[in-house]
C-alpha cells in the first residue's frame, strides 16, 4: 500500500468514470431491450427511477448511519460491487432471455448502490488529501465524470453502429474494465481517516445548522437544473423545435455532457471563489431555461439547451465545495446528506416536466394558444418553463446562503 496521494486520487477519479458507465449505459439500450426482449418502455423507463431510487436509499443510510460502517473498507468495495452489477446486467440477460428484465433490475440495484456509496465517498476522500488547491481537485473529480459519460456515449453508439445490437452485452463487458482498474487502484491505495458522527442523533443536530440546510437546498435546486435538462434535453430538441432526432441525441447527451466537463475542467484549472460560480451558474441556466422555452428559432433554442451545460456544470461540485468551506470538518454524513438531496432534485424535477409536458398537451385549450405550434410542443415548452423556477430559486438560495455564511463567521470572530 502506497502513502501517495496520486494513487487515491487516480482511483477516485476512475470510480467517478465507473458512476458514468452506470448512469450512461440504460438509456442507450433501451430500443435493444425493447427489440429483442419485448420489454415495454414503462418498465425501461423504471430503471431509471430504480437506479435513482436505489442511490437516494443508500444517501439516507449513510447519512444516519456512517458511524456503523467500516469506512476506508466500504470504498475499496465499491468498484468490485460495480463490477458484480455489471456482470449481472450484461451476462444474464442473454442467457436467460425470458426472464432477461428482472437481471437487468438485479444489476441495475447492484451498480447503483455502488454509485450511490462513491456518490457520498469519493469527495470526502479527495477533499481529505493533502493537496495546495482542493477546490479544484474536487472540480476535476466531477469533470472526470462529465467527460466520462460523453465519451461513453460517443463510444457506445459507434459500437452498436459498427457491430450491432445483438452483441450489446460485449459493451457491457468492456466498460466494467474500469471498475476493475478503480478497485486495482483502492487496493494499493492509502484512504484517509474521515470523521463520521458517533450516533445517528449526531445526524440529526446537523439539520439545526442553517448553512447546511441552505446548502442542502442549493444542491437539490442544483441536480434539479442539471438532471432536467440532461433527461429531456434531446425529447425537447426533437418534439419541440423540430430538431431530427439523430442530432437531438447527440446533442441532448454526449455535447451536454462536454459542456459540463468544460466547466468544470475551466474551474479545476482558473477558478476561485465558488459562491461567485454558484450565483453566475443559477443565474445562466434560468435564462437558458427560458431561453429554450421561449425562442422561437430552433437554432437559438439549441445553442440555449447546449450552454445549460455549461451554466449548471459547477452547481452539484460547486455545492460541495462550498459546503467543505463553510462547514468546517465536515462528516461523511454532511456529504451523505447533499447527495441525497441532489439525488432528490435530480428526480423530481424531471418527473415534474414530464408531467407538466402531458397535462398541458392533453388539455383542451392547449391547441388554441398558438397555431403554428402542435399541443405536444406547448407542453414540452411549459414545462421548460416551470423547469426554470429551479435555477431561478436557486440563484436567491445563493444570496441567503452567502449572508449565511459572512453572518456565522462574523459570530465566530466575535
């Protein structure tokens, strides 16, 4: 074992591309599964929520319950659970075709649990290594990840392209080589010691400290802007502003996601004062929200929905870092915390467009408030709308967190 700090950070960073594959890999196989396993895409669409669902559990779990867990053990294990569900999800499947959905639930719960314990793990881990910056040794830890899921987004489709769908399961094989290289590199690794609360009533005190909540806040209105956009970039591109749907795709997943590693590589390299990012951050992304919702040239609307990217890139890391600064020793349990509530908004507000999208639709009145627009477009276009009150909150959480923050400073220099 190696007292390198390079070594954790490589690891880390490879666990975050792991997330990547994980979060990546469903959606592009939905049209596979639905081919050759008739599998309807209300229960495709479920694995999604399954995954998000399975995440969340695992950030209240660790939020309460941190002390009871071998920590430094619990993260050398991640990447071997990612590989287990990825074994699953890719070998079963095929073999077992007629019962092929329930595997591909078994593997999705098994690498989301994994994702959920990095999602809570990792940035404790790099923000517990000794470093002259680690503010931007946590921007480029989430940059991995945005650069991760555009490059295995790229990558996958021109696999399926090349050597088509039938043999998806060999992709799925290929990428658990980087959980396998992640788990490699946490053996030889040296994990600091992270502090913990030493009860679950530890846990609950954190909820009277109102910078915490106020970050909480900001990291869910943070996944809420970013995930929304992420998983309807590419349906509103296509339905709304009449994008084809090949470069709706490419577009809504693999540019959004360049935009986001850009963003954050930017800052992991130039950037200061993270409250300052955060405000800019909410604040671009409610009138790219707007922009989009409201343009009516489809080219404007595209440039808006791709620079979402880039206006959110630094909300959820951002958040993190903030909260490193302004809550001092901070346990794995305030980072337990923000994950679930980023993981909170990153679930709700997209269910809350979809929904928005199909009560506008199927309203009557809908047809009549524009006639060179479908009730569909009207639909998808209010929904955008609402979707931009997450930044637009967000940007006055930033301001109350900000005086939050200099006030509770101001008492402690007292």
């Amino acid at each position: 074992m190696t007292q390198n700090p390079s070594v954790t950070k490589l690891a880390c960073y490879m666990s975050n591309a792991s997330m990547a594959a994980v979060a990546s890999i469903s959606p592009l196989l939905f049209i596979t599964f639905h081919n050759l396993y008739g599998i309807s895409f209300t229960l495709l669409g479920l694995l999604v929520l399954i995954n998000f669902c399975t995440q969340l559990c695992v950030d209240v779990l660790f939020s309460f319950y941190a002390h009871k867990f071998n920590i430094s053990k619990v993260v050398r294990s991640m990447p071997l659970l990612t590989v287990l569900g990825l074994l699953v999800y890719g070998s079963l499947p095929p073999l077992f075709p007629e019962n092929a959905y329930l595997f591909l639930v078994i593997g999705t719960i098994i690498f989301s649990a994994a994702a959920g314990l990095a999602e809570v793990l990792i940035s404790p881990v790099i923000a517990a290594l000794p470093s002259e910056n680690p503010e931007r040794d946590m921007s480029r830890a989430h940059s991995i990840y945005a650069w991760s899921v555009a490059a295995m987004v790229l990558l996958s489709t021109l696999y399926l392209h090349l050597f088509g769908r039938e043999v998806w399961y060999i992709l799925v094989f290929i990428w658990i080589s980087i959980p396998l290289a992640a788990f490699i590199l946490f053996l030889c690794a040296h994990i600091p010691e992270l502090p913990t609360s030493t009860s679950s009533a530890g846990t609950a005190k954190l909820f009277k400290n109102p910078v915490l909540i106020l970050c909480i806040a900001c990291i869910f209105l943070g996944g809420a802007s970013e995930n929304t956009m992420t998983q309807w970039c590419s349906s509103y591109l296509e339905s709304a502003l009449g994008i084809p749907k090949l470069w709706g795709d490419v577009f809504g997943v693999a540019v959004f996601a360049i935009m986001l590693g850009l963003g954050r590589t930017l800052y992991a390299k130039y950037g200061k004062n993270i409250a300052k990012f955060l405000l800019l951050g909410f604040a671009g992304a409610f009138l790219c929200y707007i922009t989009a919702a409201l343009s009516p040239i489809p080219v404007v609307g595209l440039l808006a929905c791709i620079f979402t990217g880039f206006c959110v890139s630094m909300l959820w890391p951002g958040t993190l870092i903030y909260t490193a600064q302004a809550v001092p020793n901070a346990s794995v349990a305030v980072y337990a915390l923000l994950a679930a509530g980023g993981d909170l908004g990153g679930s709700i507000a997209p269910q809350l467009l979809g929904s928005i999208t199909d009560t506008v639709s199927q309203s009557g009145w809908a047809a009549s408030l524009a006639e060179n627009l479908s009730p569909e477009q009207i639909g998808f276009k209010a929904g955008m709308l609402i979707a931009a009150l997450f930044p637009l909150i967000g940007t006055v959480v930033v301001l109350v967190l900000k005086r939050a923050v200099k006030k509770e400073k101001c008492q402690c220099n007292a």
